[in-house]
C-alpha cells in the first residue's frame, strides 16, 4: 500500500505580559506567534517509529526506536528533549486511542529549540494532530491540549496547560492560577496581526532556578516583592483591555514598565537588557523580556519599523525572529 | 598689607535610594562622597571678583566680574553654571553679612560637573564658607546650609535643601518632602566608611525634563506608577534600617531591586544599564542609577572589589571614580 503521509504544525508562543507575576496568581497573556514546528507523520507497515529531527536548529539527527529502545544516531541535548516529547506525544495518543502503528516521523522547526518560545508543546501538539489524524481519526481541540498537557506532565513532571491551550488554540489567551494547582483559561478576541521581533540570546540560566530566585527575594523581602508581583498583575489587566482596543502605543508602554518590574526581580541580566534598549532606540513601541529571563528571549513590539529593529537586536548581538502575534493555532495540512 | 587666603571645601553627594519617589513624598537617603569641591579665596584691596576655575573638568577658565559685568574668558557651558553659583554665593554673603570686599577666588574640583553629584551646592556652600571665613567671621553650619540653599534657589528658580544639607554637614541623610514645599532632613548615625564606584556617562536628558516623564507616566497610569513609588518608598525604609546595621548584602539587593523599578519609570537607558551590570558582573554587591537618570551616573556598592568594579565600568564605557560614602561635610582648611 501507498502510504499516508500526514502533516500537522502548531504555533510558538511567547508570553506578553504576566511571566513569574503569574506563579503567585497573577494573570497572565500568552499569544501564539507566526512560527511553527512542522510533524509530518508516515505511517510504516512495521511497529519501527523512526524519528528525523531535520531542522531543530541542530545540523541533523535521526533517533530510532522500538519499544523501550531508543537509538540516537546524533546526540544533541536539546534535540534529544525535544524527541522525548514527540516519543512521549505517540505514546500517549497510541493509549488514548487503543492503536499503536509504526512510523516514520519528521519533524521541523522555525524557532530555535529552548529558547522559551513554547516549541517542546507545540513538538508535543503537531505531533499528537499527526500521528492520530494519519491513524484515522479526527480528534477535537479539547481532546489535543489535554493530551498535549499530559505529554508536558509525564516529561517535565510538572506542567501548566499554558503552553500547550496556546499553541492548539492560537490567539491569545488570559492565563490564571487557581487554588489547587488548577488554571483559569480564557481565550482573547483574536487580535489583528501585532508586528513583533524576538531577540534571542543563549541562557545563562534554567527556568526553575530563576523562579527559585524570584521566590528566594520573595521570602526576603516579602513586603516588596509582593507589591512588584501585583503591580505586574495590574499591568497585565491593563494590557489586556489595550490589546482588545488595539492601542498599540498603551501596550508598548506597559510592556517597558512590566520590563523594569521583571528586571527588579532580579531575572534580567546585561545581554538582555542590551537587547531591550537596542530595540527601543531602533522604534520599538515597546520591549521586554518574554519567560523566564536570565538569558533567552526578549520581545519587541514594532509595527512599521520591524526591519529596523531586526538589525539593532543583531548590532546588539542577538538572534533575531521577525514575526507577528495571535497566529492560527495548530493545525493539519493537506493529506 | 599681606592678603588672608582660606580654603574651604565641601563634598559631593548621591541619592542611595528615593530618587523621583522623593518627588511624591517618599523619603530618600542622600549620602557624602569622598569627592569634594575646594574653594580659595584671598581678599584683595579693590572691587574686582577674579574667579579662577582650574579644575571644573574644562581646561581652564578665568572670569572677571565688578558689580553686574561679567567677564568670562573662555566659555564653557558648564563651568558657566559652576561659576553663577559661585557668584551669587558671595552675592548672598555680602548681602547677609552686609560686608562686601573684592576677592580672587579658585575653584578647583575633584568631580566633573553636571553629572548629578551635587557639584553645584558643594560649589555653593564652599564658597560661602571661604569667603565669609575670609572676611573674619565664623559663620554656623545652619547658617551655612541655609545660605547655600538661597543660593540654589536663587541660581534655579527652585531647589530642595538636600544637596545644600548633605554638602553643608556629610554623613547619610533623609529626605522626605512635606506638604507646601517644606522638606523634612534627618541626620542618620554616621556609617563607616562604605567603598563605592560611581560610574559616569554624558548626560542624554535634563532631571527637568526626566521628573517630567515620570510625571507624565504617573499621570497615564496613576494605578501602577503610584505602586512603584510607594514600593521605592518602603525599599528606602528597609534600606535605611540596613544602613545602620551594616548590612550590605541587604544594602546591595535593595539597590537592584530600586534599579529595576527606576528602569520602570523610564529613566534609565542602555548605557547605564550596561554600567549597572558590569558592576554586578565585577562583584558589586549591588548597583543602580543615582539621581535623575538619562544618563549621568549609576552608584555600585563594592567593598572589597573597588578595583575590579572601577575596570568594569571603564570596559563597559563609563568614566569611573573610586570613592566611600558618608565622608565629613564642609570645612575650613588651614588659613
């Protein structure tokens, strides 16, 4: 038989305003962006899946496995995470469905793997719209972002559905932590295509250490700290109301603000911050960091004048992604 | 008749916490540097006024002035601004002592001038007590500071008494302002001798035109800067307490965390930034602006690793000068 050859991708992500503000029950807005990883899903007549990890910002790489084993042909580190989300991704969806088949599977990224943009859940997503639509079936959204969010779980052992609502959604959505570990999610109206570039500078440290740090100047300074993390939770209401009137000028603003409050917090570090100020000088309507900090990305709002902001974020020795916000959410291509 | 030559200096300043909050009734912590003004005046047997300002970081400059005619014989802005205080300083004098005699007067100063160390109140209250020293009377530190104070307000339009204050008697003190203009000034118990680097760039945007900025954020967004403002008020608080108990580790933290939230008013830029980090890179137990922003300069607290925190700040492009905290206030040097 001919095989059938399925391509599904799903968005990155990055968070406007809220990030570490949000570990403490304050809101947070995450928008997809126009970047996309691509699963391309074939189906073997064998129970072999062979993974070809094209294009994840490494030269290449091919893993096999069969069960249990797993053959990595390149070791990459970020790479080899990125597989596990797309083993564990066929693993869960076998499961949920009953029905496990071999595969060959290829995977490509237009965004850099780690870098916080969301890629390891929209690898997650693309791959579980994959594999279950080239097995047959045609599962719901609400059926994709929780099987996504159980792959984040069984990989990182802990996870929010943050990442992966936005990148099988889109748009941009209002995150909020409830008691018990539960999120409060709630879906924008969609926004005009929002001109954005990402700078991207190499971490200098993991995520988990910097919320340990934010929670560490928290328990010093409760008092303050407090009032910082509010404040932010202030300016993410604000923001909202801003994105939903298209006042570009307001958010861009409260984007510098949210900034200085993230650098208070102790998780910006020089290179980020080189790269805040070049994209401001360049005519960003605003810029700040996106996720975790310490190192990573920054975001810069730049409707009309993205191309300049482009070059200073690399005079400012940065990476850097030109794309826009709210983009589609994941979806399947021709098959 | 062989002339009366006194000296008399007094010391530059910085804000260690409060900036722009002391705008809006936070306290402020305004400390003496090491870094002083010295002022020699030698009575001469005419009218005439011959200001000789050596060392304002121009290359030299010779004033002449009787009465209203003044002549200046190398025109450099800033040191044109040093001089009018300088001028109206012993307008004040002649005025409050009802004795006017002509002088020939050196300046000479071991900062650079309009870099918001307090250069022009140092100018102010040393020439105040040079030349009334030299006119044969023994003027109170209170008659000092107040003298100096006129001397601003006169040069400016208007003035707070802290810089004239922090000149007039060293040390550590706080600053709140009260309703109608008034200002509260509380001497804090002398700290020993705290190693600082001040770090120095030329000056983007006026304090003018910066409080103005802030002001206008305050005006857009009342809810979120009137919470950063209270927040800078509470760090100050803390930072006093941390102050007269030594602790520097906590002195530090609170000078970034200050850092972060003067960058959300929107009075940083990257050059300071930059500054501020590569002294936090160098060691510095903590760095931040110190006045208006915009440029100007940045304060890090470095015992122990002055001389790596100095390297850093030059590397990073700043002019950068070694120097402690809370050294004593004006005096009179041998005559």
């Amino acid at each position: 038989m001919s095989s059938t050859k399925v391509t599904a991708s799903a968005p990155g992500k990055v968070t406007l305003f809220g990030e570490h503000a949000v570990v403490y029950g304050e809101p947070a807005l995450v928008a997809s962006i126009g970047k996309r990883v691509y699963v391309t899903t074939e189906l073997r007549d064998d129970d072999h899946v062979r993974i070809v990890a094209s294009d994840l910002q490494v030269p290449g790489l091919t893993v096999t496995f069969t069960g249990e084993e797993l053959i990595v042909e390149t070791d990459y580190g970020r790479t080899i995470s990125a597989v596990a989300y797309l083993k564990t991704a066929i693993d869960v969806v076998s499961k949920y469905l009953g029905v496990f088949k071999g595969a060959n599977i290829v995977v490509r990224s237009e965004m850099p793997v780690g870098a916080g943009l969301g890629t390891s859940a929209a690898v997650a997503v693309a791959t579980i719209l994959s594999y279950s639509t080239a097995l047959g079936y045609a599962l719901k959204k609400e059926e994709v972002a929780r099987l996504g969010w159980e792959v984040e779980k069984l990989v990182q052992g802990a996870a929010s559905p943050m990442d992966t609502s936005i990148t099988t959604y889109g748009g941009v959505i209002k995150v909020k932590l409830l008691s018990g570990n539960d999120y409060e999610v709630k879906a924008l109206p969609r926004v005009s295509d929002l001109p954005i570039v990402i700078g991207y500078v190499e971490r200098e440290a993991r995520t988990k250490d910097l919320i340990a740090k934010v929670k560490s100047l928290k328990d010093r300074y409760p008092e303050i700290v407090d009032r910082i993390i509010r404040t932010i939770g202030l300016i993410t209401e604000m923001a909202e109301a801003a994105l939903i009137g298209s006042d570009l000028i307001t958010l861009g603003e409260l984007m510098n603000v949210n900034q200085g409050l993230l650098d208070s917090l102790g998780i910006s570090n020089r290179r980020l911050s080189e790269l805040i100020y070049a994209a401001r000088s360049a005519g960003a309507l605003g810029s700040k960091i996106t996720g975790a900090g310490g190192g990573g990305c920054i975001i810069a709002l730049a409707p009309g004048n993205q191309d300049a902001v482009e070059v200073a974020i690399r005079l400012a020795g940065g990476h850097a992604i030109k794309t826009s916000l709210g983009g589609p959410g994941a979806m399947v291509h021709g098959w």
